[in-house]
C-alpha cells in the first residue's frame, strides 16, 4: 500500500535498517582499518608505565623482598608491595563473590604468576629490566592442584588469612581450603527416584580450566588530576559503571570524582569482567605519582594470572526408565576457583546459574550439590562467553543424556525426543527453579535433523564401523548432537546483583532537531556491534533510520547507569531499555502530531516512520518532522525536546535454545580428529541483525570448537602451569576452522519489549558437548561412554589405545 | 615479552658482519628472520649484548642451479623457496616441508640459514638437510669451511657452527630424476612445532628400493637421521615387511620427552605413523 508520499510502507520500512536488517556493521570501518582506539592506544603527557614482579611458585612464604636494585635504576618512579598497599587497606581487594584477593602478595603466593611487586617507570622497556632486578626470596611450600584432594584432611592451609573463619560468604566452610556448598532440588526426592528407578547411568565428567583469551590482553591507565581530585581510568572494563562503583567504595574517592572509560575493547569473553590488581595498583601509583600510568598485560600474563574459565569436575547420576523417559538427575560438583574466589557470578548464585542443568528435558526430580574449593591456581572462574555457568550445565546434561543413551542402548536423538520440554508446557518450572519463558523444542529438533539428513548418517557410520572392523580404513566416523537451552540476560533484581548492584540495565535518548538521534546504553561492545544493532532496534521503535542514529557506550561520565556486557545480557536487558525508551519517545510524538495535525491523540496510528490520521493516512507527520516540531513549536501542555530514558528490570530471563550437530572423523592412528560438518541451528527469538547473529555463531562455534578439541590451562603437582602462552594454548586460525552451516527457528520471548532472546553465548554453551558428543560416539560402540576433554591428538589415541585399537 | 637492552648492527658486506662477531665475541648473535630467536630475546631467555642483523647482505641472498645441486643463500626465505619453480622441480620436498612450516606471514620473513643454523630440534628444513645429505658453508675469521649437514647437530641448540662463524650457504645436491620425497607433520595448529614428522628421499630401479633416507623432526634433543630405517628399505619393493622394519628402526632413535604435544609411548607412536606415512607418499612419486 502507497502512502500519501508516495512510498510504500515496504521502501519506508526498508530505509529505517531496523529489525531483521542484514545491516553492514558501523563499527567494522574503523576495526578493519586499524583505526580502533584501544586502551594501549592511549598517551598522555607525562605518562608513566607498571610492571609486575610475578611469583615462579605456586606455593611459597615470601622471606624477604628487596627493591633497592630496582629503585637505584634511572627512570624507575616507585616500587609498590603489599607493605607499602596496607596503610591504605589497598593490600587486599573485594572480589566480586564475596571474597577478597591480594593485590600484592601478602605473605605468601598462592599461583604461579601472582603479583608480587609493582614497578613504575618511565618507560616500558626500564619497567621491565627493574623487574628482572627485584630480589625476591621465597620458602618453598607443597601445593594444592588435583581439586578433588583439595578438603583432603592434610591438605596444605592456602588461605591462611581466613583462618579461623567458619562462615564464608555463601555458608559454613567446614575446612580450610573449602569456599561454599551451594545446593539445589529436593534431595531426599531425587534419591529416592534414583533408587526405584529402572536404569540409572552414571559418569564422571572433568571439564578442564580454560582462559577466555581475548586478542587484547587486559589494561588500564590510570591518571590522578591532583588539581580537580578527579580520576579518570580508560581500561578494559566489560562493566564500567561496576568498576567505578566499586573504586569509589574501595577508595574513598566521592563516586562524582571517578570517570571510568572503556574504549574499543577487542573481545573480552568474561575475562574483562572482574577488577584486576592491575588496576588497583595504576591508580594507587597515580595518585601517589601524580601522573598517568599505564599498565598493559602481555600475553602469558593474561593467561595465567586473570580469570579463567570452567574447571568444573562433575558427577552425574541420570535415572530412566527402560524405554528412555528420564525420571531424576542429579549432580555433584567439584569447582576449582584458585586461590581466591574471584568468580563473576550475581551475589546470590555461587555456582552461576548451573542449576539450568536440567537442559531442555522435562525432568520431574534433580538435585544438585556444588562444593567450591581453593587450589594453588589463579583465581578467576568466569562466564567464557556464557551465562554464570551455564556452558558447564549445558555440557554435563548434554554428555550425560548420551551416557544414558548408551546404557539404554538406545539412538540419542530419540532420549532427547522423549524428553523434551513440549511447546505447550511453557512457561515452564524446571526441578532446579528456572521458569523457562518459550521454547518450541521439538519443531527446532525435527528441522536440524532433517537438514544433516540424520538417519543417512547413522546409516553411514554402521558402514564406517563395519569396514573398521574389516580392516578396510583406520578411521572412525562420529556424530554429536547437543540441544541446548541457555539462560541468559540476567536480571532480575529481585534475585540478580552483582556486590548489591541490582542487575538492570539502561538506555537513555536524545532526538535531535533534525531527525538523528544519539543513544547511550549501560553496556559496553566488545566487538557484539552494539553501536549497529541498538540503533536497528531504535529504528524499528522511533521510525528514524538507523544510520542517522549514533550509539554511544562505556563512558560513564555520559552514559546512564548500567551494569555492562557479559553473560548475553546487552539484548535481553539493554536492548529492551532501548525498546522501553523508545517507546517513550514515540509516546510524546504522538502527542506532538496530535497538536501539529489538530486531532485528538487517539485518532492517530503508528505506521513505520510517522503517525497517521486514522482513515486518512494522507494527514501524517513523520518522525523527522516531529522531532523538529519538538524543538521549535511552543505547544501547550508539553515540555520542548524529545529525549528519553529506560531503566530496564527484566521480569524473567531469556532462554534461548538450539539444536547443534557435529559430524567428525576420527583418525585412530594418530588421534587427529577432522570436522567434516558442524550444523548449529539457534532459537534467540527475534532476530535484530542475521547477519550478526551469524557472526556470533561463527565464533563461538570457533571458541567451542577450541575448548573441546585442544584448550587446557593445565598445572603440574608443584603448580607450574603450561598452556600460559599460545604456542601451546589453542586457538584456532582458519585453518583449524570447519566451515559453519548456520540455521535459526524463531521462538520469541513473551516478556521482552521486542521478543528477543540474545544469542551471543549460545555457539559457545551448545558448541562444546556437540564436538566432545561426537568424538565419544565415535568409539560408542566399542563400549566407550565417556572420555575427557579436550580430545587433543593424544588424549584421543589414549581413547584409542584402551580401547585396544592401537598399540 | 620486553627484551632487554640490545645494541642493533645491520652490516653490509658478509666481512662487516664477521668482523662483528670477532669484535663482540659471545655479547653478539646474528639475527637472521627473526622469528626463533626474538622470541627468546622478548621471554629474556635469549639477552645478547649485540645483534647482527643479515638482512643487508646481499651475498646470502638466492638460488643458484650448479647443476648438479642448488646453492641456496643463508637468507633466503621460505616463500622464495615455495615460489622457485626449479627448485620445486628438482627437489619438491623443500617446498613440501616450507609449506608446513608456520604460516604466509611467517615464511616471508623466516629463513632458510635460521631455520638450520638455530639448532632447534623443533625446527622442520634441519630433517630436510639430513635427507637431502645437504653441505653447510660456514664463514668465520679463519675463512669458509664445510660442514656436513649429517654431522652438524649435537644437541638442542648446540651445533658444530663456531662462534664467530655465519652459516652462509645450503648446498643440496639434486636428488636422481625420478626419486620421491615425503615431509608427512603432525601438529596441533598452524604455527606449532611438530608433535612429530618424517622426511623421507628414495629412489627405485626395477621396482626395488635403491636409495633411501629417512629423518625425523622433534623427536630428539636434534632432528634424527634414521640411518637404519633407510638400510631397511633399500633392495625391498618397499613391502610391508620392509617398511615395519624402517619404522621399527627410525622409532628405534626417537627420544621424544613429554610435553603439551602428548606423552612419550604416543609421540614415539606418530613418529611411527609419520614414518609409515612419508614412505608410501615417497613410493607413490618416484617413477
């Protein structure tokens, strides 16, 4: 249908690049030009650089330190260690679960690579050469490594500055190197269900430490207007607004006084949500100093001493009954958090939200028991491009519900099937207290099944496993199938903040004269193309197109309070504050038009980019010419300009799903698995940008694919880790990178503004149990239920090896 | 990853840089494309007082075709070695072997001389050399002397090259028309050292083995020559009991230690497969 101006509704719409709009990414003109501005881009006048003495041991009683080297070092400003930090009760900092961690070791080093000193300097390269000369002496003490010997009765005291203390912040602690038991589900109920029931199968799955590994490493500087007593830190930070939060309270300084600025941030995964002794130790050198300081990690430093990911040893009992109908789960953990509980969790979930575990299977009874424990390792424990856990939750009942399938001796497809959550059972409350808000799972299963031609390719691999038989090929076909449901966009404040910090989030909106616009959200892009897909959303809602809407994020001297991007939280709640202030705004241009077209609101409607005379849509006004009517009529009763903000507290979280089917090759020989096919079809509700979406499949497919196949921060007995440098950490060029066939159904969320569910997590949670699902099965008939990941070439000729195929 | 302190020389003439090396003695360490030894320089584990960069002399640049073997410059990098049609044409294993070597950008700048003058038993052209039976040429103060490259390799990092001397040339002598070759690698990723890899170089006359040898990459202290596993070969039609009996052998020298690439049994074990695995490559093209 035409419009007065001659347009139709579908070019009008079109203009806009607003919902659904395979629109080009604002931001990548500057990102594939090299034009990004990232922190280390960053100089000031005057502008000084830190260094960190780390700790060689992973145990040790530090005897003596001795700076004067160092000091006497032409260019060297200051040395800082604990003694110079407790003055200013700085020497230990509050974690974000409760906990705190030294920022220069107190004492003792509790891993390998712990800030011992701080250097400053004028340069970088004398930064580095007054840390060579900094004498350290250290008393060797045993480690604590294997977390399952962690509450050993003679285990070795880590923390000893928590001696005496029987509550921690989640409970009793009930030995010294315990954190927290966090349980869930009726306890009583599931074993009583495991006891009765038919088949029960159960395993034992290690998912091993891994790092989030960002391209950029993590980074600050830190600059003290001594004249003004105003601190301004430009740092990697995923959550801004938290960070200055929390260095105000840390610090003393008024909240007023601190301006914190995340740039351009190259990825961050989680890793760039805690607070680092890095920063704390800038902006102490700062202040002290009265210049900026620059603190950069390299390489082998953010793998070691930040925040790590995972490191969940899990237990899991699965009852059945023999036809495959799931009547209990439950589960017990054993999460290794390192020397320091610096998890990044919301305060009242210890354990994140692994109490999703019960996946996308209607299972009546579950219980579920996580023991936290202290290891002689860096301290971390984040959401790896995942909700709080939830790829660990997606991973245990995923590889659990194929246990079950072997022990049932049944297709693993079909367990799924029977169990499945049906589409007229949401909302739906899980065993563990989630309510699921939509899903269609069996419409998603069906579609991705059909696409893979499944049933062909079970055909295939009885082929493949006779002619292995035959002694007519050495390699072995397997298939993975994962169907996942995340949870994600937390949250709720009424059970969601981070160190009180309710867990809304933001938008606020200004509407220039002439019809632009400029959004500033509590979140941060670190590479999700916030700055593109928020302006599509705005588009969709205030009908001005999306290029003439600037995006603007991560200064909180400007932006209005929110509490950052992580766990695929941005869509879910920034995205639905964006909605929620747009409305706003199209509320007070329907008043607007009413005045400039002399009706009575109610006589207009909303068509695409204007509001119309009802019945007679030749009498309209468009957004442009509202917007500038707002700053140039004096109409009565409405205040002039046309701005908007959105604090947005989300009455659920999201969850998204997907079915995801990994096709492998397995050469038992040498252990080198090849991908053949990898089909990931995602349900994130409304779809913002596809071809966003596609990307963000792409990487975290790519992440998943790394994590099972090779990632592992590993730690010898005397707490040496390897896998600190990307010779041996793996990540994937292009070569090592299958080709990704992506799909999607759409499922909305019933509660969010725009129905949108966030997808940037899912590859990565829904990714991992499909490749380590396939490398299982390729061995499944042989008897095979479960190996451990990552199924690197010699882990997976280990498999092999057992099984008797080589020698 | 800040090195320390350095002071950079960039000579002109291969005189210049000896004169260097003699003037700086063990403070000096020549610098060829960098990519093993500035590593070590930003890890601090390598801290010379002097680095004499090549790059500048134009000497130990290029191919020369003598005929019966290749003189190749010291400085010569491994894409001019992927991108020389004669020499893909006579020896297509040096070709095989770059391409697997790290990746484009790397193998612009990465040298032949440093991947075999280093001494890393990680490293893949020092197994090549001890297929091809290649000659060092090595230029010091007292005056260009010749090193096998069978003989060259004492233990990681530690050759037969004495201080003061550049290693200038590579001479390779052409293999027979009609050989085949096989670089067969097994790595973790693009960029990795080999967990383990196998070069192999064998003629045949009248559908038996008349030449082979075979070598191993990051499975010593140095890359191996397989002396015995090519005996094993040589007068069989290349049957299975003849390659058993070469793998056996090569297995036999390999003294892979344990690291994030897998444990001893498995490294040993792919040894064997890339053995296995290089011979039937190598059968498959010679004529």
């Amino acid at each position: 249908m035409s419009a007065a101006d001659g347009t139709s509704v579908q070019e009008r719409t079109d203009k806009l690049e607003g919902l659904g709009c395979k629109r080009k990414r604002v931001e990548d003109a500057r990102f594939t030009q090299g034009k990004g501005k990232y922190v280390d881009d960053m100089k000031l006048p005057g502008m000084v650089f830190g260094d960190f003495v780390r700790s060689p041991y992973g145990h040790a009683r530090i005897k003596k330190i001795d700076k004067s080297k160092a000091l006497a070092l032409p260019g060297v400003k200051a040395v800082l260690t604990a003694d110079d930090l407790k003055p200013l009760n700085l020497h230990y900092m509050p974690t974000l679960a409760g906990d705190v961690q030294a920022v220069l070791a107190v004492d003792k080093v509790l891993f390998q690579g712990q800030e011992v000193a701080f250097v400053v300097a004028t340069d970088r390269y004398i930064a580095a050469d007054a840390v060579e000369l900094i004498e350290v002496e250290y008393e060797d003490l045993p480690c604590v490594i294997d977390p399952l010997k962690a509450m050993d009765k003679d285990a070795p005291v880590l923390r000893h500055d928590l001696e005496g203390k029987t509550e921690g912040a989640h409970g009793a602690r009930r030995h010294h190197n315990h954190i927290f038991t966090w349980e869930v589900g009726d306890a009583a109920a599931t074993d009583k269900a495991l006891g009765s029931a038919e088949v029960v199968a159960k395993e034992f799955l290690s998912y091993q430490r891994v790092h989030p590994c960002p391209l950029e490493t993590c980074g600050c500087v830190a600059s003290m207007d001594k004249i003004n007593s105003h601190l301004t830190v430009w740092g990697t930070f995923q959550a801004p607004h938290a960070v200055r939060t929390v260095a105000s309270l840390i610090s003393g300084i008024p909240e007023h006084k601190i301006r914190i600025v995340s740039p351009d941030i190259g990825g961050g995964f989680g890793n760039k949500v805690g607070v680092y002794p890095g920063y704390i130790c800038s902006i102490v050198a700062s202040i002290v100093l009265g210049v900026p300081v620059k603190w950069i990690e390299d390489r082998i430093e953010n793998l070691t001493a930040t925040a790590f990911a995972r490191d969940y040893h899990m237990t899991g009992e699965i009852a059945a009954t023999k036809d495959g109908r799931i009547t209990a789960l439950k589960c017990h953990v054993v999460a290794d958090h390192g020397a320091f509980d610096a998890c990044a969790d919301p305060t009242k979930f210890p354990a994140g939200f692994f109490n999703i575990c019960t996946g996308s299977y209607d299972i009546p009874t579950a219980f579920l028991s996580v023991d936290g424990v202290y290891t002689n390792k860096a301290p971390g424990g984040v959401a790896y491009r995942c909700s709080f856990r939830v790829t660990e939750a997606s991973y245990f009942i995923e590889r659990m519900i194929d246990v079950l399938a072997r022990k049932l001796n049944m297709d693993p497809a079909e367990v799924r099937r029977k169990n499945f959550i049906r589409k007229e059972q949401f909302p739906y409350k899980s065993a563990l207290g989630w309510e699921y808000d939509s899903g269609d799972y069996d419409t998603a299963f069906d579609k991705a099944l059909a696409a893979v031609d499944y049933k062909g390719l079970r055909a295939e691999q009885k082929k493949n496993r006779e002619d292995f038989a035959a002694g007519k090929t050495r390699s072995l076909m397997g298939i993975g199938i994962a169907f996942f449901t995340e949870i994600v966009g937390a949250g709720p404040v009424k059970n969601c903040d981070i160190l009180g910090l309710g867990m809304f989030d933001s938008c606020e909106i200004r509407i220039h004269p002439t019809g632009s616009a400029i959004a500033r959200l509590g979140t941060i892009s670190q590479g999700q193309g916030h700055a593109t897909t928020f302006a599509q959303i705005l588009a969709t809602e205030i009908g001005l197109p999306a290029s003439m809407i600037t995006v603007e994020e991560g200064d909180t001297d400007t932006a209005p309070y929110g509490l950052g991007t992580y766990g695929s939280r941005s869509t879910p709640v920034a995205g639905a504050a964006t909605a929620m202030a747009g409305r706003k705004i199209r509320a007070k241009a329907q008043m607007i038009a009413a005045y400039l077209l002399e009706v009575h609101d109610s006589d207009l409607e909303w068509d695409v980019d204007r509001f119309q005379v009802k019945g007679a849509p030749d009498r309209f006004k468009t957004m442009q010419e509202i917007a500038f009517a707002a700053y140039n009529k004096a109409i009565p009763g409405i205040e002039p300009g046309l701005e908007a903000v959105s604090y947005y507290d989300p009455p659920n979280m999201t969850y998204p799903f997907g079915a995801y089917i990994c096709v492998a090759d397995i050469d038992v020989d040498t252990g080198v698995t090849a991908i053949r096919r990898f089909y990931a079809l995602d349900d994130c509700g409304t779809r913002i940008n596809p071809m966003i979406i596609e990307g963000q499949v792409h990487g975290g497919l790519t992440e998943a694919l790394a994590i099972a196949m090779g990632q592992e921060i590993a730690y010898d007995e005397n707490g040496n880790v390897s896998g600190g440098s990307l010779l041996d950490f793996f990540l994937p060029t292009a070569v090592e990178t299958p080709a990704w066939e992506t799909d999607f159904t759409v499922t909305p969320s019933p509660h969010h503004p725009i129905g949108a569910k966030g997808v940037g997590e899912s590859p990565n949670v829904g990714g991992v149990s499909a490749f380590s699902n396939a490398v299982c099965d390729a061995f499944a008939h042989l008897g095979l239920t479960h190996t451990q990941m990552p199924h690197d070439h010699w882990r997976v000729w280990k498999t092999a090896q057992k099984l008797g195929l080589v020698e | 990853m800040i090195p320390a302190a350095f002071d950079y020389h960039r000579p002109a003439s291969l005189d210049d840089a000896v004169k260097l090396l003699a003037q700086y003695g063990d403070e000096a360490r020549v610098v060829a494309g960098g990519h093993s030894l500035i590593p070590m320089m930003k890890l601090r584990l390598a801290q010379p007082g002097h680095l004499v960069d090549l790059q500048d002399i134009a000497a130990l640049k290029g191919i020369k075709d003598t005929g019966a073997g290749f003189e190749i410059g010291a400085m010569t990098t491994q894409r001019e070695i992927i991108q020389s049609a004669a020499l893909t044409a006579a020896c297509p294993i040096l070709k095989e072997a770059a391409e697997q070597i790290a990746d484009p950008q790397i193998r612009y700048c990465g040298t032949l001389g440093g991947n075999v003058a280093n001494g890393d038993p990680g490293n893949d052209m020092p197994a090549i050399m001890l297929a091809l039976d290649a000659v060092y040429l090595a230029k010091g103060p007292a005056g260009t002397r010749e090193l096998k490259a069978r003989d060259f390799y004492e233990s990681a990092y530690a050759t037969k090259l004495k201080e003061g001397e550049i290693l200038t040339t590579i001479r390779i002598p052409k293999p027979p028309a009609g050989h085949g070759s096989a670089y067969v690698k097994q790595k973790r990723k693009i960029g990795d050292y080999a967990t383990a890899a196998a070069a192999v170089v064998l003629t045949m006359s009248g559908g038996k083995c008349a030449s082979a040898a075979v070598s191993l990459t990051n499975v010593g202290d140095t890359a191996l020559f397989a002396a015995a596993a090519g005996a094993a070969l040589v007068g069989s039609s290349l049957d299975q009991a003849a390659i058993d009996k070469a793998v056996q052998a090569a297995v036999g020298i390999a003294q892979p230690s344990k690291d994030t690439r897998g444990p001893v049994d498995f490294r040993k074990s792919v040894a064997g497969v890339m053995v296995r695995r290089a011979i039937e490559a190598a059968a498959k093209r010679a004529r």
